[in-house]
C-alpha cells in the first residue's frame, strides 16, 4: 500500500520544536542547528500546504493544524519506540536525565548499591541543567523540577522542595546568627536570586537578599558555602550529605517550602519495560529517606534561632 507521507526527518524536527515552543530548544534536543531545524519545519510546510507556526515578534506560535500534527506525529513516533524497544541489542540499559546537582548529591552516591542489586541491569546518567522534556527520546526516565503540569509525560512526585541557609562551621556567630546573616555574602544557586528571596519573604528576615555571589548551580553555591566564601540557600535534601560530614552547618533553622517539588518523568510507552520498571521501583525507595528529611523540617511546630551545634540543629536523624 502507497502511503503519502511527508519527510519524516522534517516531522520529527516539528514534532520537537512544537514541543519546546522554540527552534533553539528544538536544536539543543536534537544536537543540530537551528538554521537546519528551520529548513526542515518549512520544508513539512510546503510538503503538507499548510502553515504549522505564526511567526510573531514573540516568537513561534503554533497554528490549529499545528497543534493537530504535532499530536499525531508524537503518537505515531511513540508506537514506533514502543515497537523498536523490545528488540534493541542494549535493552538491559536505562538512561537516566537529571539535573546536575541532583546527580551529584543523591543520585551517584547511590548508583553502586543498585548495580550491586541489580548487576544485569545498567543506569547511564545523563546531566543537563534542562530537564527532561516530553519530546527527549534519547533517555528512558527523568529527574523533573517543576510544578507537576506534565501533562504529556507519565510523572510521580519525588519530594517537595524545603531550603534552609547553610554554612562553614565557625563562619558565622552562633550567639546571634540572625545579624551575622543580614552581614553575610549570600550565595545564590541561580542568578534570578529567587530562592534567598523566597526564604526571606516567608521567615520575615531583612535581608538584602538580591546581593551577593551568584552560581549556574547549587552544587557550585554549596561548594562556595563550604569553602567559606559565604552562606548558601539550599535543599534541605540536596545538601544533606555536606551537613552530615560536616562540611556546613545549618545557622538559622527556619526551612521553607518554595512550592516547587522533583518528579521522576517518564514516557508513557515505556510502561511495560521491565528494566525501566525495576529502576522506577528503586528509585521510589530510595526517595523515602528524602521525605523523611523534609518531613522532619515540615513538621517543626515552632522554627528556632539556633547555631548547628547539635545533631537535631543539622537536620540530622530527622
């Protein structure tokens, strides 16, 4: 049966550029240029006579028959991986899309304990301060941070996200922490600065909490912290580890909830794969320790002024 379909290579560039909203987003996806991405969405226009985007001084916006392809084109690429999958010669490999530091503070420090579990079964972490995204192919599951409106990926909420300043031990003076704080270099996870806002709108601190010392991710503003150059807004969770091997200290207990939480995405066709099953599980286990953590800050009837001098003080054994 003749089949009249458009360049296939074209659809799958549209498909994705649909999804991200844009033609850089699109290339960074696909790992070609965005000159090419475009030629190829003009080439499906002029195959399919119809216009797939308006373009606008705001950008791309998607037509009514755009929005109608791009669903079409992502099922039909869907049941296509769902088909492949199966028969892949590296179906014992899960590949695993996470935010940088989120693999570098939680995740790794527990990859051996899975492989020894599981020695058939091999996860590949992949980095990228952009998390997983719906039209990601080249990886199994993902590490979301967000507010949850995936709509079009299979999302299970890991923990909600609390943060708490963090320190060197002896930077700052245990007997009044709230004036050291408002003295301190505050160190910024990302330069929009919103976090140490966030805390300091929701605890009542002064602070001049658009100053400072900004970072492109909060590892490298826990590291900074631990280097003694200033204090730090972190996850309560992610920076967990740096407070039990004393690295930092927590110098004013007054966690907050930013409102935002890490999800585990995956794609909904990879449903029945057993290997990507049995990593979701693990996962899902191992994410119990971080809800305790939160859990233990969430529950403070009466948040402190207090130096980390104590194991309850650190968020330890919460």
């Amino acid at each position: 049966m003749q089949r009249r379909l458009p360049s296939l290579n074209a659809l799958r560039c549209f498909e994705v550029v649909a999804a991200y909203g844009s033609v850089k987003g699109a290339a960074s996806v696909l790992n070609i240029s965005e000159s090419a991405i475009s030629r190829q969405v003009r080439i499906l226009e002029g195959q399919l006579g119809l216009a797939l985007f308006a373009r606008t001084h705001r950008g791309l916006e998607i037509t009514e028959e755009g929005k109608q392809i791009a669903a079409v084109a992502k099922t039909a690429f869907d049941h296509i991986a769902e088909a492949i999958d199966p028969l892949r010669g590296d179906n014992d490999v899960v590949t695993l899309r996470v935010i940088p530091t989120f693999a570098l503070r939680w995740l790794l420090p527990r990859l051996r304990r899975f492989h020894e579990a599981n020695p058939t079964i091999r996860i590949i972490v992949q980095t990228r301060l952009n998390d997983l995204m719906q039209a990601d192919t080249g990886a199994d599951l993902g590490i979301r941070y967000g507010l949850g409106d995936f709509s079009h990926d299979h999302a299970i909420a890991l923990y909600q996200e609390w943060i708490v300043p963090v320190c060197a031990p002896g930077h700052m003076r245990a007997d009044d922490p709230e004036a050291g704080l408002k003295r301190a270099t505050l160190l910024h996870p990302l330069p929009d600065r919103q976090d140490w806002v966030t805390w300091a709108e929701k605890t009542g601190v002064d602070l001049r909490a658009r100053e400072g010392l900004d970072f492109d991710a909060l590892d490298m503003a826990l590291n900074a912290a631990a280097a003694g150059l200033g204090v730090a807004i972190a996850d309560v969770v992610l920076a967990e580890q740096a407070i039990r091997d004393g690295h930092l200290i927590i110098p004013i207990r007054r966690a907050v909830p930013t409102g935002v939480s890490y999800f585990l995405v995956r794609r909904p066709v990879l449903k029945r794969r057993r290997q990507v099953r049995i990593v979701e599980e693990w996962l899902m286990d191992e994410i119990g320790q971080a809800r305790s953590v939160v859990a233990g800050f969430a529950n403070e009837k009466r948040p402190e002024l207090r130096s980390a001098t104590t194991p309850a003080a650190l968020g330890i054994g919460l």
